[in-house]
C-alpha cells in the first residue's frame, strides 16, 4: 500500500527567499508524481505532474525533481512572495489511483 | 468554461437525511473520481469511474453511492448521513486511457458538507 508523507508540515519564509518542499513515497512503481497547490476554503489545483521516465519538470518559479529509485520528489520554489503561500500536496499514482501527502502549508510573509 | 463543477459548494442538513452532490467535467476526460478531505485537511480517495463502470470502491460506508449516468457525470449520494460525513468533498477527472503517467487529475472546487 502506497503511503506519502511530506515534510515539514509547515513553512513560514520571508518574500524572496528560495525553498525546498520535500515529499517522500513508499512505493516506487509509480505512474507518476503530482504537486497540487490548495488555497484556503479552495479546491486543489495542479501544478506540475512528473512521469514516472522523468527527473524534472519546471513550471515558472517551479521546479519539481523525482527520484524513483529514493522515493523521493522534491518541490523547489525560487524567489518566493506572498502570493505563494498556501498549501501544498504532492500525490502519487501507483495503479488506478492518486495517494496524497498530508500537505506543507506555506506561508510567505511580506 | 469551469472544467470540473460541483454543485453545491455548500450542503448543511440534519442526521438522518440523505443528500446528493453532483460533478461534472467538461475536459472530454473517460475518469472521474471522488475524494473525502478530513478535518485534517487529509485527502482520500473513496470512488473512481472509468467510462462509466467503477474501477475503484475503497472502504466506504454502502451509504455512500455513487452513480454516473456518462461519462461527463459523476454523482454521490450519501443516505442516513452521519456527524461523521461532515467534511470536503472532491470531485476529480482525468484521461486515463492517454497512459498512466500521463494520468493528470483535475479537481472541482470542492463541496463542504455539514451534518448538524
């Protein structure tokens, strides 16, 4: 059974400062790794999905990594502002399904 | 142009009722998917549809059904709804025939249920 855990839990930064979110998985036979951002009261929204053949993808200020063999996926969030703050999940596919992290609720203060 | 709709965004009702949340995509996804998000803000997985035909029951209470009448629809009904039920729930679609990796979920905005 598929299990992600994502450290820390929680993030508070300065504006402009670069950060590290770290999500960690069980089973390496994944599909592939999803980062999601949700705000407050909102529903998730994807952010960047890594195949499972793939190391990285970069999105703007985003880059996710991959590691199968580690189990590991790492979040990197360059020159961060408050804007930023929210949570984050990371979910991994592994057959039919999605398993989520508990999330790394950021915040970025001005 | 909402990809993935859920209505109501909000559902307050009293122990014992039962009531239904409707989801819809419009991206032409074949999968559509319910999660259960906790007061823990813990999202799980409780039920996935591929062109219509379950493909994912996880441990749910049989009070919990769900019903896609196509592939654009996938509604939940909860009966005799318990403090428990109280939570987030989320609608998701995706393309799973594209490739498992390729596998990108989409969710809806959510729908806060409240069991007084």
């Amino acid at each position: 059974k598929q299990e992600v855990t994502q450290i820390p839990a929680a993030l508070s930064v300065p504006e402009g400062e670069n950060l590290v979110l770290n999500c960690s998985f069980t089973d390496s036979a994944i599909y592939n790794l999803q980062w999601f951002r949700q705000d407050p009261g909102k529903g998730l929204t994807s952010l960047l999905l890594i195949q499972s053949s793939q190391r990285e993808q970069t999105s703007g200020r985003l880059n996710a990594s991959l590691d199968k063999s580690s189990g590991r996926s790492t979040l990197y969030i360059a020159a961060s502002q408050p804007g930023d703050s929210a949570t984050y999940l990371c979910a991994a596919t592994s057959g039919s399904r999605l398993t989520f992290g508990e999330g790394t609720q950021l915040t970025v203060n001005p | 142009d909402t990809a993935v709709s859920q209505t109501p965004k909000y559902l307050v009702t009293q122990m014992g009722n039962d009531k239904s949340i409707k989801c819809e995509q419009n991206l032409g996804h074949d999968t559509m998917y319910w999660y259960k998000q906790d007061s823990k803000k813990f999202l799980k997985i409780m039920f996935s549809y591929n062109n219509k035909e379950l493909i994912i029951n996880e441990t749910v209470p049989n009070r919990f059904s769900p019903k896609s009448p196509d592939k654009a629809h996938l509604n939940l009904h909860i009966n005799s709804l318990e403090l428990g039920d109280s939570a987030v729930y989320f609608c998701a679609s995706s393309q799973w025939t594209s490739g498992p990796s390729y596998n990108e979920q989409f969710f809806g905005p959510g729908t806060r249920l409240t069991v007084l």
